[in-house]
C-alpha cells in the first residue's frame, strides 16, 4: 500500500541535495542559451533542478537510454578482448511528469519483451524515479492516451499542494530516499488540494483525439487514407525530429568506431528513427519505405495499430513534444484528427 506525506516547499531542494550526497542525480534544468526552456541533466548542485516546467525537449529516457551508448569497447590482437563499459552504481532520476513515466513503463514492457533487452534491464535496476505532476500546454494531449494519472514505475510521485507537495510513496527505494528531508502527515485540506489539482488539471487539457484510440487503430487498419499520408509528407522534412524527441520510441542502430590504429575500438548503439530514408534500406538496394509518405504513415501505424495491437496500449504518451519538435509544425493531433474526418467522409477511392 503506498504511504502519504507531505514536504514543505522549502524541503524539496533539501531533498535533492540529500540525494547528491548519495549518488548522481538527473533532473530537468533550465537551458542557459534558452531561457524558458529546459531539458534533464545531471544537477550539479540543488538550486539548478526545476521543479515547475511544461516539458523537455529530449524525454527522460535518455538516463537509461542516452541517445549514444557505448556497449562495450575492445582491443584485436591475435584474439579479441572485450572491456566492460557499463556502469553499476546508482543514480536517481527526479522530476519526471506522469506522460514520461507512462513512456518509462511502456519502454520497460517493450525491452522486456522475449528476449529481454539486457542494457535497458541493467540501467533500469540502477535507477530510482521520483515523478511530479504537471500542467498541460496546448499540445499536451494525455488525457485521450490516459496517461495524464500515471504513477508507475515512479518510486515517490509529488503533486503540488499550498503546503509544499504532496507525496505518494510507492516503492521501498522510494521510502528510504524521503529520509533526506522532513515530513508531515496530510490534512483534509491537503487531501482537496490534490483533487482540485487534479480537476483543474482536467480542465486545462484541450487538445484531443476525436475518436478513441481503439477507433483509431481500426481507421488505420482498414487502410488508405492516402491523401493525408500524402499532404503530410508534402511538408514533412524526414528530419527525424519527432523520433528522436519521442519518449517512447525504442529504434536503434548498432556501430563499430575503429581507432585509426585499426586495433582499438568502441561497439556503440544510438537513437534511430523511421523517418530517415536509409532506416529501411536493406541490401540490394530496396528500400521498403522509400516514399515519404510510406515513411510517415508508418509513424502512424506504429504508435497507434501496431504496437497498440500487440502490447495493448499506444506508443504514445500525448507528451505532444514531436509537434513541438516538428520544424514544419506537423502536429500529432490535427493530423489524427484528419484522418478520422477523412474517415468519416468515405471519400478514399
């Protein structure tokens, strides 16, 4: 059963500092050439976390994850030898909202699948979450993805209460890493804090898919729809950016850097994206998603058919920071909602 307190607003930084006195600690920090903007980092000293913001521009994935992983490094001689690149200790990873945290536990389904993947597994275990609530900006669309409540895999989620934050405490690590500052039992009044954060929480989402995501994933596959795709892929750009600021795509690429003496080296694995030409591409050459349109539609298929048909949720966690991202302002939700009004008309041939 989870436990509840409550932290004095002034006690949260001592509760970091706490936690850099143990171990590394990554949160979200404001970005010095952009003022307003902010992305997680390892916290240097307490006063650098921020604990009221809308969104990163990279997700927090990246802390078991980073965009470029070396998986190990080695030397060839006359045989191979193989040096260990991994780390053991542990670290913790603060300030996580709840569409992040969705996307962390839809990660740890989708590496956990048969066969497990062993990286993501072992930099998971090192990690303790502590979540915070949020409010939504106009590209925030969590509510139609239902992940504007969620909780797991976070060790402590706060929420923000007059009195400070209101804390549940949902593992045991997350137990023992609230023993860095002072707490208070709640009150009925903090108790209504939290639902009418909730509420008005509710209130401030506004953006939405028309349909619901099993709907949706029954549009997609009955297939056409191509004039969208194709408008779509008129302004798209490939750059890859939705990609790479999702918080749950898992695609990756595996490289071998050799050192120009030809006998040291690193095996690294690094962010990919469908949306890159080559990322098809197989020998030959054939390409199975040539097209950009093919492209773009696949990012469809993928988010909302069929991974939602095979892990029984979308990939997607409505953090909107590819509509955000997008250099072209292709937007997640008014081109679903597209769809489903192209849908609607029967007009495709």
């Amino acid at each position: 059963m989870p436990e509840f307190h409550v932290i004095a607003k002034d006690a949260l930084l001592e509760l970091v500092e706490g936690m850099l006195k143990d171990m590394p600690v990554m949160g979200p920090k404001e970005r010095e050439d952009q003022p307003g903007f902010h992305y997680f980092g390892w916290l240097s000293s307490p006063e650098e976390f921020v604990a009221e913001y809308v969104t990163t521009t990279m997700p927090p994935k990246k802390a078991f994850f980073p965009p470029s992983q070396i998986l190990f490094t080695y030397e060839l001689n006359h045989s191979p030898v193989l040096f260990d690149a991994t780390e053991s200790s542990r670290f913790a990873l603060v300030g996580v909202h709840p569409c992040d945290l969705a996307a962390i536990d839809q990660l740890d389904f989708a590496y956990g699948y048969p066969p497990a993947d062993a990286c993501w597994q072992r930099e998971r275990e090192r990690g303790t979450i502590i979540g915070i609530d949020c409010m939504p900006d106009e590209y925030c669309f969590c509510a139609t993805v239902q992940t504007c409540n969620a909780r797991k895999p976070a060790d402590v989620f706060l929420t923000g209460i007059e009195r400070g934050y209101f804390a549940e405490v949902l593992t045991t690590r997350g137990s023992d890493v609230l023993n860095h500052c002072c707490l208070s039992a709640p009150t009925e009044r903090d108790l209504q804090d939290v639902q009418n954060w909730q509420e008005a929480k509710t209130r401030a989402t506004t953006a939405k898919f028309d349909v619901s995501i099993s709907e949706f994933a029954d549009i997609l596959q009955e297939g056409g729809l191509s004039p969208v795709w194709h408008d779509v892929a008129n302004r798209c750009y490939s750059c890859g950016s939705c990609n790479t600021t999702c918080p749950t795509c898992f695609c990756f690429d595996v490289t071998d850097d050799l050192e120009l003496d030809l006998r040291h080296g690193a095996r690294k694995r690094t962010w990919d994206s469908c949306q890159l030409l080559e990322f098809a591409l197989v020998a030959g050459p054939h390409n199975f998603r040539g097209e950009r349109w093919q492209r773009v539609r696949h990012r469809w298929h993928r988010k909302f058919l069929y991974l939602y048909r095979k892990y029984g949720r979308p990939y997607c966690t409505g953090c909107g920071r590819c509509s955000r991202a997008c250099t072209v302002d292709i937007n997640i939700v008014d081109v679903t909602n597209q769809l489903i009004e192209y849908s609607r008309r029967g007009e495709e041939p």
